[in-house]
C-alpha cells in the first residue's frame, strides 16, 4: 500500500486526530510569492532605484547583486529591517504581496487556490482540526470561510491563554510567525530571536 493510501486510511479512520503543516508553497498556486519571490522583487525595486542599468542583473542574481551594491549577505529578515525598519511600514511594503489588486481578484490571483479550498473541504468534513502554518497571508481563513468554517485563528502567542481547547473548535489556525496585518508579525532577526518560552 502506497503511503498516500494509508495517510488517507487513517486520516478517515480517526478524523480529527491529524494536524497540517503548512508553508509557502501552499499559497504559490494562490499567485503569493514565497519569501525568495518577495526578496527577489525587493531588490530589483531597489535596483531600478539605485542603479537602474542593473535591474537585470539584480532579477536574475539578487544575492550577487545585493553584495555588490551593499557588500553585505541578502536575507528575507534583514533586507525587511533596512527597507522599513518599523513594523507599520513592514505592513505597508508587504502589502502588495499579499492583497489582490481589483484584477488580480477578477483573476484569480492571490486568493485561494484549489488548494486551500481542498485543505478547507478536509476541516468542513472533520477530517483536520488544527492548521499550522508558516505563512503571513489569510488566503486559509478566507477558504476556510467559503465553505462556512470560522476558525479560531492564533496569531501571537498571547492569543494561546484566550483560546478554546483545540477539541472544542471547529478549526484552529496557527500562524506560527504571525500575520501579516497584525503589526505583531515576526519579520526581523530581532523579532525572530524572540519568540516566547509560552
């Protein structure tokens, strides 16, 4: 029996019982870029502002680019911090990342996939109750409420202590590194370095 066959034999026998793990591939079929999208496009905005000769070679090499013109490693985290060191204007530059312009939406583009809606038809059934993920977008919670589940959504870590007991919840989502329209959202090493013992 394939390992699939038995994931899906289980998943039905004890419905419930099996909790997803998701990350940004999830939300690449949505349109959303994965942290490398957003950290590519970054730099070739920064590019067509400092040395606009170089916006090919900042798209295609953004790391070489990046050391080049600033003689320093390229990460998601610190290219954030040096971009909108606070986290307001963190919100602000991720923005078109995440939310679908009036013709993304009419597209199709950064709202949920087949994916997440499949992902969303699993907790209407019963079959998963708690989410984790990775991401910042709310492409899972606007699935989940297409097919009419209102999820608890755990965003920040004192949002644990208010919480119902994951078996008394239709569905649980928690986003492990935050959201992105909660000013709480963990982009930065310095953020990063300080999650709670909680």
């Amino acid at each position: 029996m394939s390992p699939l066959a038995m994931l899906a034999a289980s998943m039905q026998a004890q419905p419930g019982v099996y909790a997803l793990l998701l990350g940004s591939g999830v939300s690449t079929g949505a349109g959303v870029p994965t942290g490398w999208g957003v950290v590519t496009e970054l730099v070739r905005r920064i590019a067509a502002v400092e040395d606009p000769a170089s916006i090919e070679d900042a798209a295609s090499n953004p790391e070489k680019w990046w050391h080049d013109h600033h003689g320093e490693p390229l990460g998601y985290s610190s290219l954030l911090e040096a971009l909108a060191p606070t986290p307001a204007t963190r919100q602000g530059l991720l923005a078109d990342f995440f939310e679908p312009s009036d013709d993304e939406r009419e597209h199709g583009i950064k709202t949920p996939s087949r994916g997440h809606l499949a992902i969303a038809e699993l907790v209407k059934r019963g079959s998963v109750k708690v989410i984790v993920t990775t991401n910042f977008d709310q492409l899972m919670e606007q699935a989940l409420d297409a097919v009419g589940v209102a999820p608890q959504v755990i965003a920040r870590p004192e949002a644990v202590n208010g919480m119902k007991p994951l078996a008394h919840a239709p569905a649980t989502v928690i986003k492990v590194h935050g959201d992105y329209l909660d000013l709480g959202c963990r982009n930065t090493p310095a953020e990063l370095d300080q999650y709670p013992d909680e």
